[in-house]
C-alpha cells in the first residue's frame, strides 16, 4: 500500500518531512534565515481569515530542526496586522 506524500499525508512527520527538505534547500543559499512564529497571544483574525488558537503538533519539532541548521526563530508575543 502506498501513501500520498503531501502535507496532509498519511506518513509519518509528513509536514515535518517537507519542512526539512526545504531547510535542506536553504542550508545551500547564503542568506541567513530567520523564522518568525506566532506566539501563544494570537489575533482573532489576520488577513481576513479566522485564526485557529493552537500551536500545530510539529511546532516544537520545527524549532529544533531550525536551531539544528544553524538558522535563527523568534516567537513573537502578539502580531499586529501591519499593511505595507
């Protein structure tokens, strides 16, 4: 039997998955890379769209594999909807 290998895949870490293979990708550019999460304080609504007011279950695993490549991440208190 096979799985499809997407995010919503039924194989383990799917999202996790992708996730290191697109930090795999940036490991080979020269940029430094910072990751920006929300914090535990979310808005409502960003963008027009409702906000789920949960972390996603691969948050912390994220975090590491960021750290663990030698990228930087900052956990922002509270985001504001900011037009550019």
């Amino acid at each position: 039997m096979t799985f499809p290998s997407g995010v919503h895949g039924q194989f383990q870490g799917g999202a996790l998955r992708i996730f290191f293979n697109k930090l795999c990708n940036f490991r080979k550019g020269a940029a430094t890379l910072v990751f920006v999460l929300d914090g535990d304080r979310r808005p409502g609504i960003k963008r027009g769209a409702k906000v789920i007011d949960k972390e996603i279950w691969w948050t912390e695993d994220a975090i590491e594999l960021i750290k663990n490549f030698g990228f930087y991440y900052h956990k922002v208190a509270r985001v504001s909807q900011i037009k550019v």
